[in-house]
C-alpha cells in the first residue's frame, strides 16, 4: 500500500517490488493515464510522475441522493450543488461531518424544481483549497429530465 496513490487499471496483488533507478523509463501505464492522472504532459523518466491524487469527488444515487466519496483529511467538506448552469451554486442541505474522514461519507439535499424540464446537476466544493479537477472539470455532472412536479 502506498499512502495518497492509487492503482489505475484494476490492480488486485502485487507479484513484486523493485527499487529503480534514477533514469528508469516512464511505463506506458504511467503514460497511458498522465492526462487521467493529471501530470504535466507524458514524461520520459518515471521519476517525474507525481502521485495521482484523491481528488473530492460526488456521483448521484438516484435524483433525490447522492453520495459523497473523499480521501480527505478534513471531517466534512464545504459542498455546494446546482440545477442549472446559470443558477449560482448553493450549499448542499445534509452534509454531516464524517465519523472517519479517511472513508466516503453520505450527503442529500431536498430540491422540488418549480417546472419540469431538463436539469443539469453539478457539484462544486466551496474551499478552493480542496483538490477538485473532476468536479471542475464536471467529470460528475448529471443530466436529469423531469417530466412532472407534484407540490
């Protein structure tokens, strides 16, 4: 196990460890996923690859929940969600502390839209000392039609 790294092609057991050296070539899983794990271009040399990092990430469960997943360090994460791309983001309703901030924590927020219609919803952590690429990049963003609304 290496803290804050994680295996990206489905990586079950390790048949070995070998230390390297210094001018050891980058492998073409390394350069494979150097844009997914957001490196600086494909590198040569193996050393030059950082960790990939957990990044704070959120997918839907169904329209009404979703989940949170996060490495992080910190007990709760400032979240904020929207419904459509010109409405501002606001803070999500539920979003308790986790008991094990190393573990993925579990978040809803209520929402009735006034009409139906298409919705997009997308998630925004409001530290923006929290590492987001996919969230920025709206890895995560749903699309929702919603053919009826009953008050």
């Amino acid at each position: 196990m290496v803290p804050n790294y994680y295996g990206c092609s489905c990586i079950k057991w390790v048949s070995r460890v070998e230390w390297v050296p210094d001018d050891e070539p980058a492998t073409l899983q390394m350069m494979e996923f150097s844009s997914r794990t957001h490196q600086r271009g494909v590198l040569r040399l193996a050393r030059d690859y950082k960790p990939p990092a957990i990044d704070v990430t959120a997918a839907p469960v169904q329209v009404e929940q979703w989940v949170m997943m996060h490495d992080g360090r910190e007990r709760q994460v400032p979240l904020t969600i929207r419904f459509r791309s010109r409405e501002p983001f606001v803070a999500v309703g539920d979003n308790p502390p986790s008991d094990d901030p190393a573990t993925w924590s579990l978040w809803s927020h209520e929402w009735t839209p006034d009409t139906p219609g298409r919705f997009q919803i997308a998630l925004r952590v409001a530290e923006p000392a929290i590492c987001t690429r996919r969230l920025e990049l709206a890895y995560y963003t749903r699309d929702v039609e919603i053919d009826r609304v009953e008050r």
